[in-house]
C-alpha cells in the first residue's frame, strides 16, 4: 500500500520533476506554488516527500455559498504509473475534502479516466471560465451526499487563470 502524505512546501523541488515529467507539454508549476501551502488547499503525495510517485491538489471554493472541491492538478511519474497510485491519491483527497466540508467535488479531466470513481458529465455547475468546444464531458462532478443547486464554481485566485481552462 502505497503511503499517502499530506505536504507542505518541503516537496515543491521534488514536485517540479515530477510535473515535468508526467506533463512535458504543460508548466504547472506556477500554479502548484501558490497552491501548495494555502490552508484551504489539500496537497497529497505518494511515497516520500523528497521523491514522490505521485501528487494530487485539491482546492476549495464555493457553488452559492456552499462548499465544493476542484481536484487538480494530479500527476503520477511514468514509472510509477497503473499502479494504484492515481487511484490512491484520488481517493484519500476526496475522503479528506468531505471531511472539510465540502458537498461535492469537480474535475476538469478524462471521464475515462475519473468516471472510474463515479464522476459524471457536470452541466449544472459551470467552471470559472467557458471552456473550448468540446470539452463538456472533461468538466465533471461527483455529488457526496446531495447535488449542489446550480451556479458557478467560485474558486481562490490560482485558479483564476483562462489560460487553466483551456487548450
Ligand atoms: C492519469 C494518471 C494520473 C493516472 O495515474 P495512475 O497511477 O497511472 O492511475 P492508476 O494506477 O490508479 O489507474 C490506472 C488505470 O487507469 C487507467 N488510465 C490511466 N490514464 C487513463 C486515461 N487517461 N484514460 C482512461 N484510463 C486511464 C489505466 O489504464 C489503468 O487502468 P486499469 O486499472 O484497468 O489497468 C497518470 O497516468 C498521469 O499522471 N498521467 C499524466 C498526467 C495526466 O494526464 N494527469 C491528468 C489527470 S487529468
């Protein structure tokens, strides 16, 4: 079983080659140093601090006053991928935001890949910004208990960012 910890700052040089490696075409680093380290954020990693397999984010925000979740960014080293990991991370982060109060949690990602834990197509809960053509399956939730009434995803100012909501 993989060890699943919650971090602070200490990761982020670690973090940085983890990021470049499981996304070469993306920077996101910028938003993972303002993440990591706000109270209100959730940052898991899988292994160790100083070498981790894997790492996952959640943020929290607001739908109409009520209390969501964003999941992301989420990245497991190549080598350590179809492990368990992902699955692992993504797993112990929603247990730990339900524990924080939060009513449901959204994704901007491949259903193929969350639809393994119950996330559906989300139509009710509009992201921060309009995403590109095509992607209104990407953009999913997973209601805990109830559904949050319909409304936009308030999220804290790392996320508000277009160039994160789109191609
Ligand atoms: C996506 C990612 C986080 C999955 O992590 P992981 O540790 O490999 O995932 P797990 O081992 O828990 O689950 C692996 C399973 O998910 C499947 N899977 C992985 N990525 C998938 C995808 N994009 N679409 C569908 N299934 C996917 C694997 O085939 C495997 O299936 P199996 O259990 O039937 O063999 C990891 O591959 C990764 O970091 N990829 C690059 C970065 C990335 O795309 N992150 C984005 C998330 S939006």
């Amino acid at each position: 079983m993989t060890e699943i910890i919650q971090n602070d700052t200490t990761a982020l040089p670690a973090l940085n080659a983890l990021y470049t490696k499981a996304f070469p075409d993306e920077d996101l680093l910028p938003l993972l140093k303002r993440m990591i380290g706000e109270p209100d954020v959730i940052s898991l990693v899988a292994g160790s601090l100083d070498n981790p397999m894997g790492h996952v984010c959640f943020a929290h925000g607001t739908v109409n006053g009520h209390r969501a979740a964003l999941l992301g960014p989420l990245a497991v080293a190549p080598e350590h991928q179809k492990a368990g990991i992902g699955t692992a991370l993504v797993q112990a982060g929603i247990e730990a935001v339900l524990a924080g109060g939060a009513e449901q949690v959204l994704v901007l990602g491949d259903p193929n890949y969350y639809g393994r834990f119950g996330f559906q197509q989300e139509d009710a809960v509009t992201p921060p910004y309009a995403l590109p053509e095509g992607w209104a399956s990407a953009w999913q939730s997973l209601s805990l208990d109830e559904e949050l009434p319909s409304g936009t995803l308030e999220l804290p100012d790392f996320w508000m960012d277009p160039a994160l909501w789109s191609e």
